[in-house]
C-alpha cells in the first residue's frame, strides 16, 4: 500500500486471517511526531491494545497481523501510550511553515509507518504540506 491518511486507517479493521479482532480508535506516534509507531484498538470486552504498525500488514480494505497476540495488552501497551504522542491529541494544533498557519487535521502516513505530511486547514481549505520544515504547537 502506499501513502495513507491517518483517517483512512482508523477506518480498517484490524483481522487475522480474516477475523475481526478489532477497530482502530487512534494512532500512537513517537514523542516527535515523525513516526506512527502503532494503533490502538479497540477489541472485544471494550479492552484496548497496542498494535505495533511494524507487526502488521496494512492492505487494501484492513490491517492484517499473523497472530492475535500481537495485539499488546497493558502493560505493554501503556508504555507506548504514555510515551508518545495520538493522532487525537494532535489534531487541532497550530501549524506553522514558514509566513504560513493552519490548524492540524490529519496526518500523511507512509507504509513504513513514517509521517510524510500533514493535512492542514488554512483558511477553511485543507491542504498537504510537507511534515518537515513545519512546527507544530499546542492547541
């Protein structure tokens, strides 16, 4: 798969071999907001666990993984969420390149997991900007 929106990923569903494990309910980043480092899911029970982006597969309609235990419960889990960063949280910051301001609304993920760009509204018009060269503040 190539390039997705954050967006677009909360909406696959996390299967093994075609079973429904769970849904994406927002993606965990690293503390600098360079890279999705997994996705927490929402499973049965209401149990959220951690899914490392690099254990699973994300293909055309879901994200696939090879074993249900790759799903982290806490406290495993907890760790990356403490540590790092959600889609959730960010969105709404202040964005600034360069003479530029926008506010946050989602994010351009490449396959590897790395955040390519953003997607900001500048002046009720959402745009793609690079990540790099851009500050994000506080909303």
């Amino acid at each position: 798969m190539g390039s997705l929106l954050g967006e677009e990923l909360l909406r696959l569903p996390v299967r093994h071999k075609g079973v429904r494990l769970g849904l994406p309910v927002d993606l965990i980043l690293d503390a600098a907001g360079e890279w999705v480092l997994g996705v927490d899911v929402l499973c049965g029970g209401d149990v959220h666990r951690f899914l490392p982006l690099r254990a699973a597969a994300v293909l055309s309609g879901e994200i696939a993984v090879d074993s249900a235990l790759t799903l982290l419960a806490d406290p495993e889990g907890a760790f990356y969420r403490k540590r790092g960063a959600t889609l959730r949280s960010l969105r709404g910051a202040s964005v600034e390149r360069g003479a530029e301001h926008g506010t946050l609304r989602d994010l351009v993920v490449g396959p590897d997991g790395e955040v390519e760009g953003l997607v900001v509204e500048i002046g009720g018009e959402r745009v793609r900007r690079p990540r790099a060269g851009s500050a994000l503040r506080a909303a």
